[in-house]
C-alpha cells in the first residue's frame, strides 16, 4: 500500500464554503436522481472482484500488487464517461482508494470536484465471527474519530459500515443494529453522514423474518438519533415489494438503498424495480460483466448498459 498523499485542499475551504457545499450534498443525498456505485472491495473480498474482472490471483505474489490491480480497475470504472451524474450518486470507497490518485487528485476529491458524484468510505475493519445467528462488526479501534478527521480533509462526505444477518435471531439483530447506531452517532458526531448496512444474507434462514425484526429494530435506532440528525440505510432486497418504504418518508433517513448482495444484475434490478422507494448501492451487480481485457469501447459499452439498468431500476 502506497504512504499517504499530502492532502491539496479542495477549492472551497473556507468555513462559509464547507457548509455550502455540505448543505448542497445532503439536498443532493436526499433527493438526487441516480444511485450509489459500491466500489469498496476490502482485502478479504478483493480477490474474488479481481477473478470476476479476469486476473487470477497467480498472476500476482503481494497486496501491494494486488491492491494496485484494484485501484486500476476502480479508476478506470469512474474515469469513463459512463460513470457520471445524474445516473451516477454516490460512490463507496476502500481506506486505500481514498489515500491514492486518480488522474492526479485524491480519489475522493476526483469524485466530487470532477464528476459531482458523493464520495463515501467504507470504515468498518471487518467481520466478526458469527455468533447469535449474526457477524457483528469487529471491534473499532480507538482512532476512529481521527480517521473520520482525515476523512474530511479527504473531502468524503459519509461512511459506510457492513454487519451480516444470517439467522431469524431477535437478540442478534438488535446486536447488529445497536451497534450500528452507536457508531452512526460517533460519525455524525464528527460531521459525516453515515451509511448504516445490516445486511440479512440472501441465503439466511427465514429471510422475511429476519426482515421482520430488523425492521423494528431500525425503527428503535431511528428514534435514538438526536432531533436534526440523519442516517442513510442500505438493505438487503426484502421478500415483499415495499417492505422498507416507511423509511423512505421518514425526516431522520437521508436515502434507503438496496444492496445486491450475490443477486445477479438482472435479477437485482428486478427486485429494485418492485421497490420504489429505494436506489441501488450494487457492488457485484455493477461490475459482474467487466472485464480487464475488453477494449475501451467495449469496456463504456458494458459499464453504460449496467449504469443504466441499475439507474432506470433506481428511478421507478
């Protein structure tokens, strides 16, 4: 992994400037047209998006190389002209991506000064083991709030953080979703917006009922907030159309997005379709048919027939 880059201030960086351009990302979060590209594969996960894009991982001997074989395909993601506001929102970034370059600006500030696009940062470190039928996050550690510092200098807007459901168990998805908010209140704390993520596994034992407790348990974290504050959620596709719509209206949820998580694209934008209250945050689902050897006329031909589903998908 490269050193950190020096930070080169945004062009807005006076105080009366930030809060302009904040209050101009929350009217966009609320109410702008597109969805939200998840682009944060972490180390665990980095592997398999490097084997569906076409490298192997014999191909290369070290994280430093592979983490460069990530970023490459992630620039070249959102330097093509498909990748781009209104159909584009947001964009969720690795810690790594956000430390690195693209076209000689740091990532984040590229996203919002370049192309429009909300730039978020995936801040959880990881799964723990399973326990209650749920993966709690692992254990932040106590630099949290000077890493959401250095995220603001980085010019990201919000945080994203994953925990998993994978059983219909009510104590462990209230663990998850406390959880959630006690960080969300830190994050918010320090100025950013957070993405809260309890993802229920497309394969969890009675997903419905899964969805069920986790709906309630949502609506206890929402009533927690302190008044003015907001979240963004970011859910797994429910079992039945509309399931989460009640968020969508509630003054405290900035955005609901759906997660594919392992659904393929055509059925992921299916499911989306029949919810429509909600927008896509797809990872898999974006990226499923590119591929490091397609020219580039192939490659914007790929990358714009998805952005385009996943946005039309988004809008109904």
């Amino acid at each position: 992994m490269p050193p950190h880059r020096p930070f080169v201030k945004s062009r807005l960086s006076s105080k009366t400037g930030e809060r302009h351009v904040k209050n101009e990302q929350i009217e966009l979060m609320k109410s702008g047209e597109g969805f939200i590209a998840a682009l944060d594969q972490s180390g665990g996960s980095t592997p398999k998006a490097l084997e569906r894009y076409g490298i192997q991982s014999d191909t290369y001997d070290s994280d430093d190389t592979m983490f460069d074989l990530v970023h490459a395909m992630r620039v070249r993601i959102m330097t093509n002209s498909a990748f781009a506001r209104p159909r584009v929102l947001g964009a969720i970034l690795f810690e790594g991506t956000m430390h690195r370059d693209v076209e000689g600006v740091g990532s984040s500030l590229y996203l919002w000064d370049h192309k429009g696009i909300l730039p978020f940062l995936k801040v959880d470190k990881g799964l723990a083991d399973e326990s209650d039928g749920v993966q709690l996050m692992k254990p932040f550690e106590d630099d949290l709030d000077d890493r959401l510092a250095e995220a603001q200098e980085h010019g990201v807007f919000g945080t994203k953080m994953r925990s998993v459901i994978k059983g219909n168990n009510q104590q462990g998805i209230r663990s998850v979703v406390e959880q959630q908010f006690n960080l969300a209140k830190q994050i918010i704390s320090n100025g950013l917006v957070p993405i809260v993520e309890p993802e229920i596994d497309i394969e969890a034992v009675d997903k419905a009922g899964c969805e069920v407790h986790l709906r309630q348990s949502l609506r206890d974290g929402l009533a927690s907030l302190d008044e003015g504050t907001a979240v963004v959620f970011k859910l797994t596709l429910p079992e039945e159309a509309g399931f989460y719509d009640e968020f969508c209206d509630n003054e405290r949820v900035l955005r609901v997005a759906a997660l594919s998580g392992g659904y393929s694209q055509v059925e992921s934008n299916t499911r989306l379709t029949a919810n429509h209250k909600m927008i896509a945050s797809f990872s898999r689902a974006l990226t499923e048919h590119l591929r490091v050897s397609q020219s580039e006329n192939e490659f914007t031909s790929v990358l714009d027939h998805a952005i385009g589903s996943i946005a039309a998908a988004s809008a109904t």
